[in-house]
C-alpha cells in the first residue's frame, strides 16, 4: 500500500535509536525526506534520505533548532513525530524524589514535545496542513506505576495536550494523534541498565525472570517490536488516516485488558 508519504518532509525526534530509529527508517523507506534528531546522531550515518542532527532537545531551543534545519534544508515541515523521552526507574521510593528529578522528566518528555510542535505548527499553519504523531505510553494512564511516577505524568501531559491541540488545529488542517506503547524490545527494558535488569537486581530476581513475568501478561506473550510501533506511527502520519485526529492508539501486545 502507498501511503502517500513521498516528498513529505518528515521530523522525528529521539531518532537514534528503539522505535525512534524504526520509525526514520520507516519513513524513509516511504520516500519521505527525514531530519532525525538525537543527542548522539552515529546510527544514523549513512541512512538514505536522512540528514541526521544532533542535538539536546531536553533543553529550550534544542527542538526548535531541529525544526529549523528541516525548514533550512526542505522548505517545510509536513510531519513531526515527537518520540524522544527516557524513564528512570524510582526503585527507592517517592520521598526520594525532589522537585527537580519531575522537572527533569518533564522536560524531556512533555516540553521536548511540546517546543517542536510549537515549531511545527508556526510552519504548518500557513500551509493549513501537517500531522503530527507523539509517542506517548501506557504508563500514562494503565495500572499507574511509582517506579515510574514522573515518567507517566509527563507522558499522561503529552496526551492531554494532544487531545486539547487537535481540536484547536484540526479546523485549520492540523492533525495531531498519539502512540501508547507497552512494553519493547528495546533498551529501555533490555538494555544493561533497562527495566528489566533493574528489578532484576532490586529483587534479586534476575533480568531474565522480569522480562519472562512481563511477557506473561501480554496476550500475545512477548514484547512489542520497535517496527511495530514505527508501522502504526507511519500510518497515522499518513493521508491515509486523513479524518483521524485527536486519537491514542496503544500497541501493547494486550497488556490492557479493559476497555
């Protein structure tokens, strides 16, 4: 299926990696030119249609930056997807937690988010057109979670202020929809220092015996791919999904089990 993606000047944010460097690789392979932005840019290297951008976009102007040079070398901005975020795990409790360990959190995973679109959407209104894909999480609104407490209120932000701005822009051409992923394979809960080996050393348990335990919950009895969630991402960014606006769609493998 054609996705109508060609020529379509697509920003992705957190793109060095997991499901951000799935879903660049996706776009491109759609014939979509992509401006990837991450903090270290070395995966991307060689990446046909990507210019690759390093940048902290956790810090103010970082994704104003990164829309600017996709507008510098395209023209135009037709789709953003904010993907970047990060979780520590809280494993010590909520009073070990201060002010400025949510502000962090915050501003990597709400107001990373929250500057490229304003970007975006400066470049996108006079056109009256442009989408918009946030990775979000179901930490933001499933079986709330303390080891991640900051990590789902920034991400539960995230939906909120998608839902608020697809009915202010969805008028004037503007899409805006979001991606609640469960669990995936990837260095978030794989990694050496990911979910799984942390409860793993926390409980004595083993990182292997928490990622087992993980999958028994999913329907489908494993982890969600990054591409995936890239496929699902792609496609809300599409023409195809024109008339979709204001929406989360969640790839848990059936994790939730409730409506």
């Amino acid at each position: 299926m054609d996705l109508g993606l060609s020529g379509k000047v697509a920003v992705v944010t957190g793109a060095s990696k997991g499901i951000g460097l799935a879903v660049v690789r996706t776009l491109a392979a759609e014939g979509a030119p992509v401006v990837a932005g991450a903090r270290s840019a070395g995966a991307l290297a060689g990446l046909d249609g990507v210019t690759a951008v390093e940048v902290d976009l956790a810090a103010p102007g970082g994704p104003e930056q990164l829309v600017a040079r996709a507008i510098e070398a395209h023209g135009r901005v037709d789709v953003l997807v904010n993907n970047v975020g990060g979780v520590k795990l809280r494993t010590e409790g909520f009073l070990s937690l201060g002010d400025a360990d949510f502000e962090a959190s915050l501003q990597l995973n709400f107001f990373s988010a929250l500057r490229a679109t304003r970007a975006a959407v400066a470049d996108m209104l006079p056109r009256g057109e442009g989408t918009i894909v946030n990775v979000a999480s179901v930490n933001a609104f499933f079986h709330p979670d303390g080891l991640v407490i900051d990590y789902g209120a920034a991400k539960a932000a995230l939906l909120n202020a998608s839902k608020a701005l697809s009915q202010e822009l969805g008028p004037q051409g503007i899409r805006i929809n979001s991606v609640s992923p469960g669990p995936v394979a990837t260095d978030l809960w794989m990694g050496d220092d990911g979910v799984a080996a942390t409860v793993g050393r926390a409980t004595g348990a083993g990182a292997d015996a928490v990622r087992a335990q993980a999958a028994q919950g999913f329907a489908t009895g494993r982890f969600t791919t990054p591409e995936e969630v890239a496929t699902l991402v792609v496609l809300l960014a599409s023409p195809r999904t024109a008339n979709v606006t204001g929406s989360d769609y969640v790839i848990d493998g059936g994790l939730i089990k409730t409506m």
